[in-house]
C-alpha cells in the first residue's frame, strides 16, 4: 500500500489542478467547494480536508483513489 502523509496528498492534489490549467476558485466550482478549502486541501493543513483533496485528485485529473483511507497519514513519523 502507498502511504502518503496530508502534505504529499495536498500536493497531488495541487498538481492535478495546476495540469487541468485550473485556478483554485475554478476547481473549488466543479467540486462543489470553495476556495479556500482547496487552499487548505493543497497545503494539507488538517485531516478535514481530505475529501476535497480526493475531489480535485479523482473528479478533474480522472485519476481514483484506492483502498482505505487509513494509507493517508498525519505525520511520516506515524508509520515508525
């Protein structure tokens, strides 16, 4: 299993988005959210934000997302 921590999931996401050729406030529209929860989805700033994050990965790069959300981890050091 692939395990990425909040800041590497908020990147994904931000690289999607940035190859969608999308603002924030583009790609909050077509999920459903705002702006600035996509703003804190990219920076991975809380676990809150996940689903935006998993919204931006799966509905506008196409790419889905796998498996149990317990291989998304807070902190690298979770899996020591």
């Amino acid at each position: 299993m692939l395990y990425l921590n909040l800041e590497e999931l908020g990147a994904l996401a931000r690289q999607v988005r940035e190859e969608a050729g999308l603002s924030q406030r583009e790609a909050a529209e077509r999920i459903g959210s705002s702006q600035s929860n996509v703003s804190a989805a990219e920076k991975g700033n809380s676990s809150r934000y996940i689903s935006v994050a998993l919204s931006i990965i799966e509905k506008i790069g196409g790419k889905r997302i796998e498996g149990p959300l317990y291989g998304i981890v807070e902190k690298r050091d979770s899996l020591e």
